[in-house]
C-alpha cells in the first residue's frame, strides 16, 4: 500500500465558510480522484495532526482577520 502525506499547502482554503474546517472540502478533491482512477484500495491518506492544528489556526486566523475588515 502507498501512503500519500497531506501537508499545510495542498489543504489550505480560502473560502469565506467559517461554520466548517474548510480543508474537508480539497480533502474529498483527493479522495474523489484516487476513486476515480481507481487507486482507493492502493492508496492510504495520512493527514499529520500538526497538519489539521495549523489548517484550524489558520482558519481561526482567516477568520479574524474578516472580521477586523
């Protein structure tokens, strides 16, 4: 089994939506092409820990910053 690592960069959304974690969205991009061409039982994806506390960071961020606008 390959296992694909999700980082910061490929996840991150700059969608104005702050009632979801915004990277779910890009999340199921991925998982919908591995479906696709047909690679969902050869391929496993990790998403490290300190990858989703950033993604929500920034999110929080994001957030703030739209608000001070």
């Amino acid at each position: 089994m390959i296992s694909i690592i999700l980082d910061t960069n490929l996840l991150y959304s700059k969608s104005n939506n702050y009632t979801i974690a915004r990277f779910t969205e890009k999340l199921e991009d991925v998982i919908e092409q591995l479906e696709v061409n047909d690679f969902y039982d050869k391929v496993k994806v990790v998403i490290p820990q300190i990858v989703v506390n950033e993604l929500l960071k920034q999110q929080i961020d994001d957030g703030y910053a739209a608000i001070k606008l």
